[in-house]
C-alpha cells in the first residue's frame, strides 16, 4: 500500500509556513504498520512524478484550504486511480468544503482513520477520527520526514509533545478538552534529534507547556542533567503560572514564555472566555520578567462586541505590559463558538478561505472600524499611530 501525505501550499508566499507535524504523524504512524508513505509539502516541493500512491490524504487549517482543492485536482489527474482523503481543522469544522473533490474526510486525529483506509477501504464518506490514547504509539520521525518539516529552518523549530486543552476560547478551533502527552522520555529524544541535527533554537507549540507542571518540572530536570545546550520559546497561560516551574524553565534554556493575552478589558476576556482578568494578567506577566524570562504578550483586536473604548484598553495595556507583543485580527474560525455568533454581532467581510489569517480583517465586530482596528493593531505591533495613542493617553490618563 503506498500512501502519499501532502501539506499544500500557502495562500500567498508571505503566508509564512505551517509545519506539517500532523501528516509527519500519520506517516509515522502507518510507516509502523508496513505502509510505504512519501509526505511532501507543496509550499516547498512539487508532487513527486516516481511514486504512485493507492491513498492521497491532504491536511488543511482554513487559510490553506483552497489550496488543499486546487492540488487535489491535480492529483486527480495525475493518479486518477488513488482515493484522496482530506483532513485538518478546516475540513474537520466544514467537512462539506472537501466534496466533490475529496472521497472522504476525517475529522479530528487522522492516524488510525488513516490505518483503517488503507486497510479496509473507504465505507463512511465523513470519518469521526479515534483519538490515540498513547501518543507514544506514534514512532519518532525518520529523517526524510524531519527534513521535509525542518530542513533549511534557521530559526524556531516548533515541537509538539501534546495534543489538546482544557480551556474553551470562543475564538480557538481546539476542541479536544483531554490533555494526551508523549512520554517525557519520547519528548527528550524529539528535541535531542532536532538540536543535533538542526539547530538548538526550538519552539515547544504545546498549547500550555505549563499546564501540568509535574511534567514540564521533569523535562527541564532533564534537560539540564543532560546538558542538552537549548534556546526555548514555549506557550504558558495566565493561569498556569508557577514562579519555580519559571526559574527550572530559564535553566534549561527557556528564554521566552508567550501569553494568549488577548485583551486588556475585563467585559470582553470574560466574552471570549479566557477565565482570567486584566489584574491577574498583569502580576503574570511582571512576575514572569522577574524570573529572567521574557514575555512575548499575544493580543488580539475584533472579537465579538468591542468598541473603540475596549480596544483602547487592550492598546493601553499592551504598551506597558511587556516589549516583546504581537497583535492579531479576530478571525471567526469554522469550528469555533465565534464563527457561530459572528454574524449576530458584526459583519463577516469574506467567506474567501485565503483571507482568513490573523493579519487580514475578515471580521468587523458592529463597534469597531476596520481603520480604528488597523490603527490599534499598528499601535501594538510598533508602528505607533500618534493620535491614537494621545487619544488613550488623555482618557487613561497615563
Ligand atoms: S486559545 Fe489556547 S488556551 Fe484557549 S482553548 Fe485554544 S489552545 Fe486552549
């Protein structure tokens, strides 16, 4: 059986690149079982001529999506006997999107789904994916595998040594609320791999690397007693603050912590359901600078009933928060609790999937502009907009 995995191109090359750790997996996954996979990401490589697949499967997150139909027609042509499955978090959301272009779909983790496909065949056009209890059960990488995620990365090889989270943002498309982990000594190995063949600067994308702090307490143990030399960024949580857990962290390498701050106005953290407030978020990120690490403030400008006034406090907040920030549009994602409101409490500018990234305003909330939210977004990011910041000044008095 010969399966082939593609990650498709970005919408527009300055997209940036998403890492296909996903298909990497699942070829992993099937290479365990005897399959012959080949995974490709088209934003880099074309498909490949010598290798006839009796499976295709395509991963996509909305922005891709477009691209993941334009290269399954492609395939259709150049392997008109081989069954294409799509999957990702778009086609998990709308799995109507991947029709007629798809034989079938899997919503959610594709590994065993896949597994069954290539054994069995297609019998169900939508696939519920099975989740894998035991995230070990997926074998680190081979090389080609890696190199396809990694080669010529010169900074910032993310990592995932979790799957899921427990929290419940409106905004977020994350649905699996039971946390799996990889074991601590399969995450080691993962980033010992990658820093000896790569480099040392890596990213743990874990939604909270915090979050169980038990675990995270043992990888940076373990990263110290053997002396593995890293630079890390990782994603914490307001919530999951521990000052210890931070000072083992900047230990082992850790040199940037990045909060999901969002807002700097109680009404609409409470909307968005991050479940923390403006006081709480502040003594985090001041407790967190003075164990040495940096915080790296993540906002987000649009959601749901904003005005210019709760914008102006996130604004406000962010330019004495932390110098290291970075500000998003809201994006009512398929798949979130905000793509299901959006419409009731703003204008959704575009149902064109390419338009859907967090620097392009796809979604205008009733109180806001697109211009104020340029400007509050420019503010944050450091193009500073003069008025506006006079304007904050005066009605915050700082
Ligand atoms: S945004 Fe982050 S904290 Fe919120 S649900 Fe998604 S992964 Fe969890």
């Amino acid at each position: 059986m010969k399966v082939l995995l593609i990650q498709p191109a970005p919408p527009f090359p300055s997209f940036g690149d998403a890492l296909p750790f996903g298909l990497a997996s699942i070829a992993s996954f099937l290479r365990k079982e005897r399959m012959d996979v080949a995974l490709v990401d088209l934003g880099k490589e074309s498909l490949p001529s010598d290798f006839v697949p009796n499976v295709v499967g395509i991963g996509a997150s909305t922005p891709y999506s477009k691209n993941a139909v334009f290269c399954s027609k492609k395939v259709k042509k150049l392997f008109p006997h081989a069954k294409i499955v799509f999957g990702g978090p778009h086609f998990t959301a709308i799995p109507e999107n991947a029709f007629p272009y798809a034989d079938a779909v899997i919503r959610g983790d594709g590994e065993l789904a896949m597994l069954d496909i290539c054994y069995n065949g297609i019998s169900e056009r939508v696939v519920n994916g099975t989740p894998i209890e035991n995230l070990d059960d997926i074998p680190l990488p081979d090389k080609d595998l890696l190199d396809c995620i990694y080669k010529g990365r010169k900074t910032r090889l993310h990592i995932v040594g979790a799957r899921g989270c427990p929290f419940d943002c409106v905004f977020c498309a994350e649905h699996s609320k039971a946390v799996r982990y990889h074991s601590v000594d399969y995450f080691i190995e993962n980033l010992r791999v990658l820093a000896q063949r790569y480099h040392n600067d890596i990213f743990i994308s874990d939604d909270i690397f915090t979050l169980n702090k038990e675990r995270a307490a043992e990888i940076c143990g373990k990263i110290i007693r053997m002396q593995l030399g890293l630079r890390l960024r990782v994603f914490g949580h307001i919530n999951c603050f521990d000052k210890d857990l931070l000072l083992l962290m900047k230990q082992a390498g850790v040199h940037t912590i990045s909060y999901g701050i969002e807002s700097g106005n109680n009404n609409i953290l409470r909307l968005i359901n991050k479940k923390f407030t403006v006081d709480e978020t502040r003594r985090v990120v001041r407790e967190t600078l003075e164990t040495g690490i940096n915080v790296d403030c993540l906002y987000m400008i649009g959601n749901v009933s904003e005005t210019e006034e709760t914008v102006a406090d996130t604004v406000a907040f962010a330019l004495q928060a932390s110098k290291e920030r970075w500000c998003s549009f809201a994006i009512p994602f398929p798949g979130t609790k905000f793509y299901e409101v959006a419409e009731q409490y703003g204008t959704i500018l575009t149902k064109d999937w390419d338009k859907y990234t967090n620097q392009n305003i796809a979604y205008v909330p009733y109180g806001l502009t697109k211009r104020y939210m340029r400007r509050a977004r420019d503010t944050i990011v450091g193009g500073a907009d003069r008025s506006l910041l006079a304007k904050i000044r005066r009605r915050l008095r700082f």
